[in-house]
C-alpha cells in the first residue's frame, strides 16, 4: 500500500460511458481515499479557480494535487492507478518509452472520445457495474 501520496483530484468527462466506467473502477480501488473525481460539465467544476476551461480539460485529461500542482495527459494516470494501489499499471503507465505513445494516444482518445465511448463504453461500463 502506498501512504505518503497527497490527494489527486481527476477531472473527466460525466457524459462519455468509457470514462464513467473508468471512474467507477477507480472509485471502487481508492480505499485510502487518496482520489477525488469532479466531472467537467458539473457545478462542481469551477473552470476559473483552476484556471483550465471545461473545452481544455475535455481535450487532455486534467487532475489537481492537494497542493493545487496540476498535470495532464499521460502523466495522470499512473499517479491515479498508484494512489488506486495498481501498482503495476502505474508502474507501466510511467515508463518514458511509452509516454509519447500513451500521449498520442489520449490524443487521439480525446478528439474521437464520444465516439469511440459509444461503441465500447456501454459495454466497459456494465463489466464495471457488475463488480
């Protein structure tokens, strides 16, 4: 179990099927409560306190450091998988060899997001359910 990590606050997209069932599988894993989750088309997210508008964090995943440090892109998600204590996909998410593919492909992840979440997400989000 890893302890000494500040909390990190993820923002994603309330309305995209497969990052629902992303944040409810993550939500189920962060027993240390070392996770927050705020969906960018909600009151909950206020766009000028963080100073990353809704269009901004829909077209690169966005998360916030207690300390209010943010990161983005791939960076985010092995340090959402380490605080869920996926140890080894935060391990594999980190990898430098793999950061340029892991950008690109949440690029292209993001721009074609509805998309892509309509043909798999339903699915991904009824495997996620049943747990």
């Amino acid at each position: 179990m890893v302890s000494n990590l500040q909390k990190l606050t993820l923002f994603y997209d309330g309305t995209c099927p497969l990052c629902q069932a992303e944040i409810l599988f993550l939500s189920r894993r962060n027993q240390q409560g070392l996770l927050d989750f705020v969906d960018v088309n909600s009151e909950k997210y206020d766009a000028a306190k963080l100073g990353i508008s809704c269009e901004q964090a829909l077209a690169a995943m966005y998360a916030q450091y207690a300390d209010g440090s943010l990161i983005h892109s791939a960076a985010v998600f092995p340090e959402a998988y380490r605080r869920a204590n996926l140890l080894f996909l935060a391990w594999l998410f980190s990898r430098k060899a793999l950061q340029p593919l892991l950008r690109f492909s949440y690029q292209v992840f993001a721009k074609n997001r509805h998309a892509i979440s309509n043909a798999i997400g339903p699915f991904a989000l009824r495997l996620v359910q049943k747990k």
